[in-house]
C-alpha cells in the first residue's frame, strides 16, 4: 500500500523550474563550439555558458543531438547566450511570461 501512494504521488512532486525576467523563447539548434544556432542565426555561447536539458541536467554542447529544440534563454551583458533551457513538451506550451520570476506573473 505504501509503495503504491508513492509512486501515485510522484507527479505531484514535479516541480517547476525557475527562469529569470529577462528569459527570452526561441528554437535552437547545435553548431560547432562555441556557437549555436538560435532562431536560424549563429550566436556565441558565452565563455562560462549551460544548458539544460529538459531533465534539468547540465548538457554539454558538443553533446546536443538533433535541431530546433524549443528553448528559453538568456544573454549576458555582450550580448551572448550564457544560459540555455531545453524545454519539455508541457513547457513550450505556456506562455514565457507564465514561466518567469517576474512582477507581471
């Protein structure tokens, strides 16, 4: 009986990851390092750039397979790509602006 309402409670567990307020969507797809494809245009992974995938586990990029992956993303002050989340199916559905730690929420 007990593993039965853990595992049937597990769902409920699923938390939902963080993005900061100036997160922005767009597709992205793998290029050669230190660049990828966002939206169709190069763009330069900053030097101490992550990516996450949609298990929200550190992905590296050389290890990216497949394209236009759904992603929010940031950039840094230069105007590179310093953090990168894959997002899961239920993810791309909402609005970014559901999803952030903004004051509009």
């Amino acid at each position: 009986m007990f593993f039965l309402s853990a595992v049937t409670a597990l769902p409920a567990l699923a938390l939902e990851r963080p993005f900061p307020a100036n997160t922005k969507r767009g597709t992205m797809s793998p290029a050669p390092y230190p660049q990828i494809f966002i939206e169709g245009k190069l763009r330069a992974l900053s030097p101490g750039a992550r990516i996450w995938n949609e298990d929200n586990l550190i992905q590296m990029p050389a290890s990216l397979r497949g394209s236009d992956f759904v992603v929010n993303y940031t950039e840094d002050a230069q105007g590179d790509v310093d953090r990168v989340w894959i997002l899961t199916v239920d993810e791309a559905r909402q609005s970014i602006a559901r999803q952030t730690n903004s004051p509009s929420r």
